[in-house]
C-alpha cells in the first residue's frame, strides 16, 4: 500500500519524515534523496548497498513514467486487462 503524508521544510531546509513512514530508520542512518525534474525519492543507504545502481535505474524509470504521464502517452487498463498483460507481457 502506497502512504502518502505531507511535510514542510523549515527555514534550514530540514524535514521532518513522518513517523508512520520511519520504520526501519533509525537516528544515524543515511539517506539517499534523488532529484530528477522537481521529484524526490528518498531510500536508505547502507555501506553494503548492492542495489544504488537499481536504485538509480529505478529512479530513472520513474522519471520517464510521469513525464509519458503528464504527456498523455499513458494507457488506461481495467484489472482484468492488466493482469493479462502482467501475466502475458
């Protein structure tokens, strides 16, 4: 299930992460924040993260689905329809 919250920034750019979106992050740990086009994603890091190139790639896509989105090159499917296309491809 997607959470979506709102925030604001204070005068010292610092954000608050809302604590129902906290688990699992502890005071310390890292952060990586991406910007791409006025969008943020946010994850954390770890000194054995394996997966920041799948991150970045991740971010990548992301990126290119809301501006096909905000384009209107998107297509609306009923849930049957997708999960045929999940399923088939």
């Amino acid at each position: 299930m997607t959470n979506i919250n709102i925030i604001k920034m204070s005068s010292k750019g610092q954000i608050v992460i809302p604590l129902d979106m906290r688990k699992g992050i502890k005071e310390g740990d890292k952060l990586f924040i991406i910007q791409n086009e006025g969008k943020l994603i946010i994850k954390k890091a770890s000194e054995s993260d394996e997966n920041f190139q799948e991150d970045l790639e991740f971010a990548r896509r992301t990126e290119k689905a809301w501006k096909q989105i905000e384009e209107g090159k998107c297509k609306t499917y009923t849930l049957k329809e997708f999960k045929k296309k999940l399923i088939n491809g």
